[in-house]
C-alpha cells in the first residue's frame, strides 16, 4: 500500500505547531508568574522599609557647650592691719610691650623749674651708695634685660631684697599696683606738682592707697618683680616727676 506523503507531511507540521504553540504559552505563563512574584516580593520590601518620619525613632544627643571659667583678680584687698599684701601679677615676663615702657619726650626733662624742690626730703634707702642705672633724660640707653634702646626715667639703687623703702617726702598714695613691666609699684602724690613713684617693690608693703605719709615713713621693701629690669641685682627703680615730666631723681635727693 502506498503511503501519501503529502499526507504525512500535512500531519507532522500541525503537530510541530502545536507543539510550538503549546511551548509559547508555557513559557510565557512562566515569565508572567515570575514577573508577579518580583513585584510581590518587591511592593512587600518597599512596604517594609518605607516608614514615615514621624514613626520611626529619632535618636538626637544634647551637646552642651562648657561654660569658659574667667578667673577674677582682686584689688589690693582693704587692710585689716597695718600691713597690706599685694597679690602677685601672672602677667608672663618674657614678653614686655613697648607700650609700657616710659619713653621720655624729647626735651622733657627741661619742662622742669629747677627752682621748685621738694621740701624735707629723706633718702629712699639707708644705702644708696651703689647706683646701678642713672637718670637718662632724652638720652637712649641700651636695657639689659631687653638689649633695647629706650629712655631710663629713674634712678636704680642697688640693695639687697628685703631692704627697707622710705617715703622720700609728704603726701598721699595714690596708687598700690602690681605692673606687668615694673612689678610692684607705690605712687605719692606730694601735692606741688611732684610725684614720686617706687617700682620692683616685694609683695608686702607697709602703705596702701589712700594713705597720707610723712618724709622717711616706711613704704615697703626691695623685692625684685620689675620684670623689664629683672637681669640686674636687686634694687629699687625710682622715679621723680614734677608737673608730669620726668626728672632727675638725685636732683631732689642730694
């Protein structure tokens, strides 16, 4: 019996469409299951971790910031007894502005009527044999402390610290200072026109602002706090001026 080719044939490609219509819908439910699941698993995630501001926890930390501590320095304290105790500067010594440092005017000295003296005058120290650095007027002297040239505006004593201070003359203590350069300082006001004025003094002293002295009435002692000057011996800086000029103080002392 003869087989019909043509027949056969007709039949095996039916069945391979079939077949392949069959495979394309399998593969495509398989792509649109899959699909489904990720965004499934992708809408749950999302959901999971989207939580809103106000629902999830805020951690927050208070940061406080120190409160900086000034120290505050007091004056002279009132004196409860005769003497007083000035409380020593922390000003540093190594560095000493210029601006403190007294700088005589050219030609100042000559403002001074060297006919006014001061009346009953008593030396400053029982030994003043041993002058250091004298008075130098407009003159320029090398500091030996700094190595800088500037006016001196007083006279330095040698003494031994400890060394009794006198009251060159009368009158009134203006001012009680621990200076950052001069160190210990004690101010008089003679009432005509001259002012002495005592640095590099210690830390005890015998007067205090305010107070009204008579010539040779004890101030304080040596000590040696005048930083700008600290290189030399113990002494005693002394100043004179007269109608605020600066003067020669041996012109009043001898």
């Amino acid at each position: 019996m003869k087989k019909n080719l043509f027949s056969d044939n007709k039949q095996g490609s039916k069945g391979f469409c079939a077949a392949l219509g069959i495979s394309a819908v399998m593969i495509g439910w398989a792509c649109w299951f899959a699909y489904g699941q990720s965004r499934k698993l992708t809408d749950e995630l999302t959901a999971k971790n989207s939580v809103s501001e106000s629902e999830a926890p805020v951690n927050k930390r208070a940061y406080s910031v120190p409160k900086t501590t000034t120290a505050v320095r007091t004056t002279v304290p009132v004196r409860t007894a005769v003497k007083t105790t000035v409380t020593a500067a922390s000003a540093p010594a190594a560095t000493l502005p210029a601006a403190s440092v007294n700088i005589s005017v050219s030609g100042q000295e000559e403002a001074h009527d060297s006919a006014a003296k001061l009346s009953d005058t008593k030396p400053p120290l029982k030994d003043m044999s041993f002058m250091i650095t004298g008075f130098s007027g407009s003159e320029l002297v090398r500091n030996e402390t700094t190595g800088s040239w500037q006016t001196h505006n007083g006279t330095d004593f040698a003494a031994e610290v400890g060394s009794d201070v006198y009251a060159v003359s009368g009158g009134d203590v203006t001012e009680v200072k621990n200076d950052p350069v001069w160190g210990i300082t004690v101010t008089v006001d003679h009432k005509n026109g001259f002012v002495t004025r005592y640095c590099g003094l210690s830390q005890t002293l015998e007067v205090q602002q305010g107070d009204a002295l008579a010539a040779g009435d004890l101030i304080g002692t040596v000590g040696n706090t005048a930083d700008i000057e600290s290189s030399l011996t113990p002494h005693l800086h002394l100043e004179i001026l007269h109608n605020g000029a600066y003067i020669d103080p041996m012109s009043e002392l001898t």
